[in-house]
C-alpha cells in the first residue's frame, strides 16, 4: 500500500471560527465536536471518520476542511437575522451556508474557462442536487447564500422546504401536536420535490411525470425552477455586474431543460449578457488541493 502523506475530511460546520483548511488537533478536535450543536446529523460522523483515520493512520497528517469556511466572507447584513441581537451573540444563530467546497471549486474553475482572474468576476453558483443551494460570488469572495443556519434554507430540495414561514413550525406543533423532531423530520425529510409532487425526489421522475400531465409533479417543478430565478434576480441586484451563471451538481449538470427553464429571457435587459456555465464539480480534489496547500504552508 502506497505511503499515506495526508488526509482530508470534510467537515460540515465549522461555525464562525474556520475559516479555511485547518490541521487537526485535539483542541481542533473538541471545537468541531462543539458544533455538533449546529449540526447534529453531520459533525458526529465526520469526528467518528477523523478519529478512525487517526486511530488506523497514526502520525499522519489530518486536516479539517470546512463546508461553511467560503461562506465566511459574507457580510453582517447578509448573514444577520432579524432576532435579538443576543441570540446571535449568545447561540450564534445566523446565516452559514454550505456546499462551499462546491461553491469555490466551480468558481475557480469557471476563472479558467473564462480566462479572467477569479479577483475580476463576478459569479452565481447554482448547486443543484438532492440538496441545493446557491452563492453570489463578488470577485472570488462569496457574499451571499440561499442556505442558512441550517441547509434548509433557500431553494427548494429533493426533500427539504427551503424558505418557509418560521410561524408554519409552530403552526405545526401546536394544530398537529406534535414534537420539535416530528416536525424537524417533516420539514427535512418529508418535504421539498417529495413532499408537493408526493412521487419522488428525483427530479428525473419528476421532469417525466410533468410531461405525461401529472399536475403535481408540475407544481413541484414550476417551484423549483420559480425559485432559482427568483434568487438569480436577487442575486444580479446584489452584484450588479454578472461575468457567468454556474450550473453544477446532479440537477445542474444533466438537466438541460431545468437550466434553460430558470434562466430564459432574465437577463434580456442587460447589455452585457452573462455566461451560462455548466462545470462539473469534484469537491474531492478541492479537498485535495486544499489539503496540500495547508500542509506545505
């Protein structure tokens, strides 16, 4: 077996603290363990693939790499709340996006196809699987992000909401009797493409039902597509100026007719038309790459 030199996780939260690819200590250790308060299904296993690699790979090299650390460039006003400002001091609760390993690859990879540096252009990213989100990203920094506290928020997903009225939640609870998980699970597992069509989470059964003129699974495609414009004319209005829209992931890499559905005719207003760009994405060699970089720093 080839010697091993290094190993890269990805590592779901990493809160306000990380902010880019960081060697893994004990002291690293317990902070990413203490995220586990933000992100219960996630931060567990990634600690358990950590500490199994250090168990079975003793003196090598482990670094952390952060799926929230690109979007750490967001400013206050996109990321803040409208809570008491305590909540946000006391529990951290604000906006800290996700898929950024995604985000940044695609971003950087879009620099070379359009011989600029990443500094000059301005970008969306439209990340579109299972789980979806989007970025606005102002000269190689993100500024904004669909998903939020949690990744439910924003677009809509295979199975989660996205944006929805924080009152539904208590609506629920209360009409329905039921506890914070049932709804938690509800809103996670049970929702999104799934829950309005009531088919399928894959967007494939869903184009196809549409078409035989099952008027669920349109519904659940017309929201889809309605919110991805709805956030690329958000998005154009905070940046501006628009060099390419990015397409990636399952969804928006093989699903021609979802790209041409969510960007017809949006930018007919501008005299400078952006690129509409379909990268595939490999958060694996981001990882990688960033691996690499940390190490030899």
């Amino acid at each position: 077996m080839p010697a091993v030199d290094a190993v890269g996780h990805r590592v779901v939260h990493g809160g306000e603290e990380f902010t880019k690819p960081t060697m893994i200590s004990g002291p690293v250790l317990a902070r990413i363990s203490a995220y586990s308060a933000l992100a219960p299904l996630h931060n567990p296993p990634n600690l358990m693939g950590i500490k199994a690699c250090k168990k079975l790979l003793k003196g090598v090299k482990q670094v952390a790499v952060f799926d929230t650390a690109f979007h750490q460039t967001l400013p206050a006003h996109a990321y803040m709340y409208g809570l008491p400002y305590n909540f946000y001091k006391k529990y951290k609760i604000r906006k800290y996006g996700f898929h950024g390993t995604s985000h940044q690859y695609v971003s950087e990879q879009a620099a070379g196809i359009l011989k600029k540096p990443l500094s000059k252009l301005n970008l969306i990213v439209c990340h579109l699987g299972n789980g979806c989100s989007m970025s606005a990203v102002r000269y190689g920094k993100c500024v904004d992000t669909t998903m939020g506290f949690t990744p439910l928020e924003g677009l809509l997903m295979g199975t989660r909401t996205g944006d929805i009225d924080a009152a539904v939640v208590v609506y629920l609870q209360n009409r329905l009797k039921l506890s914070p998980f049932e709804v938690d699970r509800i809103l996670n597992k049970e929702s999104g493409i799934k829950g309005v069509s009531g088919i399928s989470n894959d967007m494939r059964k869903i184009n196809f039902c549409a078409a035989k003129g099952d008027p669920r699974a349109k519904l659940a495609r017309d929201i889809f597509v309605y919110r991805i414009r709805k956030y690329l004319g958000a998005y154009l209005a905070v940046l501006k100026k628009l060099d390419a829209v990015i397409f990636t992931a399952g969804i928006g890499e093989n699903q021609k007719d979802i790209r041409r559905d969510a960007t017809k005719g949006l930018f007919d207003c501008l005299k400078a038309k952006p690129r509409i760009l379909v990268i595939p994405t490999n958060e694996e060699l981001m990882i990688a790459r960033q691996v690499y970089s940390t190490i030899i720093s």
